[in-house]
C-alpha cells in the first residue's frame, strides 16, 4: 500500500500509523480477521515493505475492498489493492509472518 521506494523511511511508529489508518478504513466495510504490515524485517517476495496483507471471513468482504479502494491515496501515494489467493496467503505468507 506503500512505493517501496519510499518505504525506507518509515520507522516502527510509522508502520504502526500506516496499519492503524489503513485498518480503520478498512472496517468502515469488512471486519479483519487478521493483519501484517511488512516492515523491513518481513519483507520477502511478493510482501515489499509497506504492504499490508488482510485477512477477511469472505471472498465477498475482499471484493467489496477492492472497489472501495479505487482511485484512493494515503499520504499522496495511490493505494493499489490485491487479493491474494487464499492458498498462497496460507500456504506462504502467514506462515511466514507468523514467524517473524
């Protein structure tokens, strides 16, 4: 949700603003069931830092994500929004940030 290109400037307060402002957007449409922001120490293929992943108890709550978000900015960055499929989130990514 974050250009990793200007990733580097964020330090912990700010990927925790960054996860804040962005979850409570977020529920004004679908609970979370889970969430990571990637800072610098997650970062992996995939997952750059900045990027948040969210987890969410239907495929209709993350579609009804991606058209909320379009066209939206945070800090004068365009925010790009994705579905990961579930198999891929599960299978890699949360065992992943789990971990970390």
């Amino acid at each position: 949700m974050v250009n990793p290109k200007n990733a580097h400037y964020f330090l912990k307060p700010r990927f925790d603003q960054l996860y804040n402002d962005m979850s409570t957007e977020v529920e004004k449409t679908a609970k979370i069931q889970k969430g990571f922001i990637i800072t610098p120490k997650r970062e992996c293929p995939g997952a750059e830092c900045g990027s948040i992943f969210m987890e969410f108890r239907a495929k209709e709550e993350s579609e009804a994500i991606l058209e909320n978000f379009k066209g939206k900015n945070y800090e004068n960055e365009k925010i790009s929004v994705v579905c990961v499929p579930e198999e891929a989130y599960v299978n890699y990514y949360v065992k992943k940030f789990e971990a970390n």
